[in-house]
C-alpha cells in the first residue's frame, strides 16, 4: 500500500512539474547553414523543429497576454519558414 502511495505522489508531483513547464516559452531551435549541412543535421533541425512547435503549441494554451500569444504564433511561423527555406535550399544542392 505504501509503495503505491508513493507513486501516486511521484505521479503527480511529475505531471504537474511538466504542466508548469509547458508554461514556459519555449527556445528558439538553432537551424543548420543549408550550404554545409549533412543529412544528421538536417534530420536534428527536423526533429527539434518539431519538438518547438509542439512545446509552443502547450506554450499558447497557458495563461499568458494577448501580445505573448502574437509573439510566440509570428515566432511559430517564423521557425517553420526559415527550416522550409533551409530544406529547400539543401535539397537544391543535393541534386545540383
């Protein structure tokens, strides 16, 4: 019974920290220069891309201003601009 208890604190004490995290706004991912980067790289800025939005998309559903929500959303858009226009450049010197 104690042992249960315990998780149970453990639970909660974990999904309530990683609440109060997702209220955090969340940093910018670095993306790789298309010129130089390597297949790696690219699959990295993919998935820390990803992991950005989803993180910004927690972020949007907290409790924050109006001007905090406009400026994480032109940031959203920002980070997935600049990482389409990365791949396409990398992928134009790939076949060139």
């Amino acid at each position: 019974m104690k042992a249960s208890k315990n998780f149970l604190i453990a639970a909660l004490l974990t999904s309530c920290s990683s609440l109060a995290f997702a209220c955090d706004k969340p940093a910018t991912p670095e993306l790789p220069d298309p010129a130089s980067a390597v297949t790696p790289q690219m699959v990295k800025a993919k998935n820390d891309v990803k992991a950005f939005l989803g993180a910004a998309e927690a972020y949007l559903k907290c409790n924050i201003s109006t001007k905090q929500h406009n400026t994480m959303v032109d940031e959203m858009k920002s980070v997935a601009d600049d990482f389409n226009g990365i791949v396409r450049a990398y992928k134009a010197r790939l076949a060139g």
